[in-house]
C-alpha cells in the first residue's frame, strides 16, 4: 500500500483506490487510522477508524449471498431454488438491522388418484394432486449469519395407478426449516 503526504489532493481524472475483499481486507497488518481501500466483497468504501472497518456515509451495506437463481424487486433481491443447492451468505452487514430476511419453503404436492380410484370405481374418476405444504416467515424476523444454508426442494408425489392414490409428495427445506 502506497502513502501520499498531501495537505490538498486535486484529482482531475479518476482516483483509483486499493482494492480488498473482505478476507484481504481482515489480514492486512496493522492499517493505519484513516486507511481507505474499496472493498470488492460488499461493493463499498471502508475507512478504518483505529479500531473496524466502516462503510463510507451513504453506502448501502446488505447482505452479499449467492445461490438459486436470482432477481430483484426495489431493494430486495430474490434468490429462487427449483433444485437442491445452498443459499450461501459470504458476509453480513455492519448495521443489524439488514441481516434480517423471509423465507418461503413449498413441499412437493401428492399425487393425483389412479383411473379408478374415485367412488364406486367410476372409471375417469381420479383427482388431481394436493399442494404441497407450506412455511413463510413474515416481517424479515430470521437473523442471517456468514454460512451455508442447505436447500432443499422436494418433488411432486407419484400418481396413483389403477385403484390406488396417488402418493405424498417430498418435504422441502431451507437451513433448520422444512416443510
């Protein structure tokens, strides 16, 4: 890392800072108060008061995760799993209060009845499959940390043949919560 000894820096083009993930960021030694570096992990401009690392005023800090696949509405972002796989939070934000997000968990729903299933055996008669189970949270009240979360997502029952029911369909689940 360079040092510039200046009472005023005119910059008429672009200043370039040093650029850090979190990690190089967290092992360099001993940085000096007033350090300014552009860390490439949360996307912002830290300054290091003597003691942490703090995003610039104005900077957004949120939580950086990957996983499924992904879109987003205003601020939020969405991460969408149609297949098993990990939610994968790299870091977390320096104010609480953007650690906190909702889930939705949908179970594979049952199967639909066999050909004859229904009453009386009246052929044509099987119904179609129930959906799947369901949890949600509301009100962004689960706390994420750095970490994998392991996703599962479980598929449709099995239709049912001739005069058997269809069968349940698999739970699906993300980190400690299944359904």
């Amino acid at each position: 890392m360079s040092t510039l000894q200046a009472g005023t820096l005119n910059v008429t083009g672009a200043l370039n800072l040093p650029n850090y993930t979190t990690t190089q960021r967290d092992a360099l030694s001993s940085p000096a108060t007033g350090t300014i570096i552009f860390n490439t992990t949360d996307g912002v401009i830290e300054i290091y008061d003597g003691t942490e690392w703090t995003a610039t005023a104005g900077a957004a800090s949120y939580i950086v995760a990957t996983g499924g696949a992904t879109s987003t509405s205003g601020d939020y972002k969405i991460h969408t799993f149609n297949a098993g796989g990990s939610f994968n939070v790299a870091s977390v934000s320096s104010d609480a209060a953007n650690n906190k997000l909702d889930y939705m968990v949908v179970a594979g729903g049952g199967g639909g009845g066999g050909f004859a299933s229904g009453n009386f055996n009246n052929f044509g008669s099987g119904g179609g499959g129930g959906a799947g189970g369901i949890l949600k949270s509301a009100g962004f009240n689960f706390t994420a940390t750095a970490g994998t979360y392991p996703v599962g997502v479980g598929g449709g029952g099995s239709g049912g043949v001739g005069n058997n029911a269809g069968s349940d369909g698999g739970g699906s689940q993300f980190g400690p919560f299944s359904s």
